[in-house]
C-alpha cells in the first residue's frame, strides 16, 4: 500500500533526524547519551518502553471519545449557524467566540476542578473523573472550531442544490442528510483530519490533572531515570506515529467519499 | 386529463409586489394560468421573468398579493409550501443536478422521500422517464460525465419523476451549447403535447411560437403585455415589446 510505505518512510526519516541531531550534539560536549533507557536492546530499556507504552491506551481512548463527542457537537452547533432561526444562528455565534477563546489546558482544569463545585452548588452530586473531564474539555474546545469547518463546507454548497431538492419537495432534514451533507463532507473532511490531529496532541494536556497517558508516563519515568532528553525525544516519536497512522486514515476516508465519477482519475 | 378539468385556473398570481431591499423586482403582477395551458414568458435581463416563476413554487417570498397554486395559497406554512412543490416541477438553468448521485439515484430520491415509493418502483419509474427523454442508457453515470444537453434531459426527467400537474422552466436552454438546445426543446415540445402544463421563461422564440398557448412580456418588473403567440409576433401592442422583439428576432 503506498500510503503505508509513505508513512512509514516519513517516520524512518523524522526518526533519522532526531538521532543524528543528538550525534551531532555528541561531540560538542561532555554530555553522556544515555539512549538504554528507551532502548529496547536492554532489560531496562524494555521496562521503561512498555511503561510508557502503558499510556498508549489512555491517550487513544481520550482522543477518539472526544473526536466523536466534537464532531457530534460541532455538526449540530454547525447547523445552528446556517439555520433561518435568528436565535440560532446568535446561539452559534456565542458558542463559537466564547469555546474558542477558552485555551484547551485552561478548560481542562475549569472542567476537572470547577465544574464538581459549579454542580455542587446546584444541589448536584455529580463528580467527574479524570477521564470524563478531559473528554468534556477536548470536545469543547474543538467542538468549536468544527462548528465552524462544518458551517463554512456546508454554505460552500451551491444555492442551486438546495433549490432543486426544495423545488421537489424534500424536507429540510431530507435535503441535508441525502443532498446537501454528502457533498459538504468531501470539502470538510480535509481541515477536519487538521482537527483530528490536533486533537490527539491536545489530549497531552489532560496529563495535569493526572491522566497516564502518554506524556504523563514520559513525566513519570523522567522523574525516575533523570534522562528527559531521551525520554521526551521518544514521546515525540510516539506522537509522531500515531500522527502519521491518523493522517493515513483521513486520507484512505477521502479517497473513499471522492466522487464515484472522479474515482481512479 | 379530464374535459371538467380543462381550463380550470391552477396558477392564480393576484397583485403579487416583490422587493429586494429597495429595487421593486416585481409591479403588480397579476397571471393566472389554466390547466393544460403552456405560457412562454419573455422580456429584457432584469425583468423580473425568473423571480415570477420562482414565487410560484416559493423559491422566492413575495411580499404583497396573493398566490393561489392548485388551490392553495402559499405563505410562510411551510407545510404548504412542501406540499405545492410537490405538484411543481421546476428545470434550472444551470440544471443543479445532484453531482455526487447517479443520474438513476437523481431521479429516484425525491420518489422515495417525498411520495414514500419503494426503491423498485422509484427506479422503475425513473427508467420510464430516461426512456422519455431518450437516455437510459445513462442511468448509471454521474452528472459530470453528461453532456450539457443530457444533463438537463436527466434534470427534466428528474421533476418528471414526482408526476407533477405543473412544469416551471427558468431559462432550460440559456447555459446550452447551440448543438444541444435542440433535444431539450424537443423533449420540452412533446410534454407540451402530452398536455402538461407549463410556464416557460426562455429566449426561445421558435420553441414559442411551437407551444405558447399565450406569450407573457415583462419589463421593469411588470407584466407589458399578454397575448396569444400569433398576435403577439405579429402586432406587438406595447413600443418596449416592438424593441425587445427587433432585438432578439433582428439576427
């Protein structure tokens, strides 16, 4: 599969570069590499990668769940913004401006520390863990951004298309689900894979309110072993890899909702 | 159609006033269209032909008058409205076929969406209509891979599909190369002699002449004149029709 080869050299590269950047730092100073503690030739090396390994799960999950959460929010506040209804399209825009402004690690900690009290407040008993509120905060603040990717493809679509589905008599849900969403998605879906990705290196932050994922473990075995240039560089290379693995999936997802017509153009 | 049916008004536009912010679009418009009747409507760019036609399936709000289709009069029920453009059949210019269906799924959807026939009926009936305007060896294509001609053929096929009592067409063969206004005037021909009711905005003057039970003129927003096609060719009344005509006929 091309795709795979093209990600898989793009790593191969990035890997490279770090290496020889370190080498060539080498002989510069008297700093002692000390690459076994992430190198999976020692006992040691292989502890330490398959504890920061341990966090591969949390930070996929934590994505994922947000993605889909984001993209869900994102697409009906979306639609609010195209909507006739003044109100809606108000509620939009307040939406959008005010999540937007938010930064994501200030959201983070307004959600983990401030939402329970804001409930408690209301007489709720509601405690949220560590993982829902990094979901709630991630999802939030794309939620945003998406509303915006969806509502700028969807008005993209030519005026002629909703006329002809109005001029036969679809109803508006109709119109959009058969219509008017098909084509939008082929022109969202490349700044939306942005997204995605974005959002899986945001999910590092939920790190300060204790989540294990990735960089908490690379925190973690810093504390430990001391070694955080080696430690980190390989954090860089974990994210790098899951990167390049969503990158290949939007990409498959386009090629797969390209036009039928235009396909092995 | 029924002889009772015959003559009975399906269009009545009464007074109708249209604004886009302050150009006054339509004057005044007064049209009523009878069942099996087929209006060609003609004018200078920028007469209001196309905002008319538009009001009668609501594409466009009219702000004062009264428009009463198929014994309905359309305001902002939407529930109405749905239902009337069920009964419309509107042809574009720029024939907004769906690009990412194929010309088969263009013309089954509204069918099964909007009058919730089966699948296999639906592709039926769209096979008829491709049958009818002579391509369905294209059912399968896409828009994209259609000549312009076919295209609109696919588009008028498409209104077809939801058996409509009444036809709009905004301009069908504006966007047309030459070689291929012909086949959607033939096709547009033989549905005028099936009996359809039609309102037709062109700058076809042959195609006129062919099926125009009466011309309609507009200028400026207002309906100039309204005569059979024979009077209206012959001896125009107005001096703005004798100059739209010596302009359009001159070559």
């Amino acid at each position: 599969m091309l795709g795979i080869s093209m990600a898989v050299r793009t790593f191969a590269a990035f890997a490279l570069c770090a290496v020889l950047l370190t080498l060539v730092g080498c002989g510069q100073s008297s700093y002692t590499w000390g690459w076994y503690v992430v190198w999976p030739g020692t006992a040691q090396g292989q502890r330490n990668i398959g504890f920061l390994l341990t966090g591969l799960t949390n930070t996929i999950t934590v994505s994922v769940t947000a993605i889909l959460c984001s993209v869900t929010i994102g697409l009906i506040v979306g639609l609010l913004g195209i909507a006739k209804h003044r109100g809606a399209r108000a509620f939009n825009r307040g939406y959008v401006e005010i999540v937007r402004a938010v930064p994501i690690l200030v959201l983070v900690l307004w959600v983990y520390y401030g939402l329970p009290v804001l409930f408690e407040s209301m007489g709720l008993n509601v405690n949220f863990d560590v993982f829902t509120s990094g979901v709630v905060a991630l999802a939030l603040s794309d939620s945003a951004f998406e509303a915006e990717i969806f509502r700028a493809g969807i008005q993209s679509i030519d005026r002629g298309q909703h006329e002809a589905s109005d001029s036969m008599g679809l109803t508006y849900m109709d119109k959009m689900r058969f219509v008017i969403l098909p084509q939008a998605i082929r022109r969202i879906l490349p700044p939306l894979g942005n997204q995605f990705v974005y959002m899986l290196k945001m999910s590092s932050l939920v790190s300060v309110i204790g989540m294990t994922e990735l960089t908490r473990r690379a925190n973690e075995l810093v504390v430990a072993e001391y070694r955080p240039l080696e430690i980190y560089t390989f954090l860089v290379l974990e994210y790098l890899a899951l990167i390049l693995v969503v990158s290949y999936l939007v990409r498959r997802l386009e090629r797969w909702m390209g036009n039928p017509s235009e396909r092995g153009r | 159609m029924t002889v009772s049916a015959a003559g009975q008004a399906i269009i009545e536009m009464t007074g109708v006033n249209k604004w886009f912010g302050k150009f006054q679009a339509l004057k005044g418009i007064d049209l009523t269209v009878r069942l099996g009747q087929k209006v060609v409507v003609c004018g200078p760019s920028g007469s209001g032909k196309s905002t008319m036609i538009r009001c009668i399936n609501r594409l466009e709000n009219h702000d004062e008058g009264r428009i009463v289709v198929d014994g309905i009069e359309l305001n902002d029920d939407m529930k109405n409205v749905t239902a009337i453009r069920r009964e419309v059949g509107m042809v574009f210019q720029q024939f907004n076929l769906f690009p990412h269906l194929s010309v088969l799924q263009n013309l089954s959807l509204a069918p099964m969406r909007a009058r919730g026939m089966a699948r296999k009926e639906a592709e039926e009936l769209a096979m008829l209509y491709l049958e009818r305007v002579r391509i369905p060896e294209q059912a399968k294509k896409y828009p994209g891979q259609l000549s312009g001609g076919q295209q609109q053929r696919v588009a008028i096929a498409r209104s077809l599909c939801m058996r409509p009592k009444i036809m709009l067409f905004d301009e069908p063969t504006s966007a047309l190369d030459p070689e291929m206004i012909k086949e959607v005037l033939d096709v547009m021909i033989e549905l005028a002699r099936d009996g359809m009711t039609m309102v037709v905005v062109t700058h076809e003057m042959g195609f006129a002449r062919t099926v125009a039970d009466d011309m309609v003129f507009m200028d400026h927003g207002e309906i100039v004149e309204q005569a059979p096609p024979q009077d209206f060719f012959a001896n125009p009344r107005s001096d703005r029709a004798k100059l739209f005509l010596s302009q359009i006929l001159s070559h």
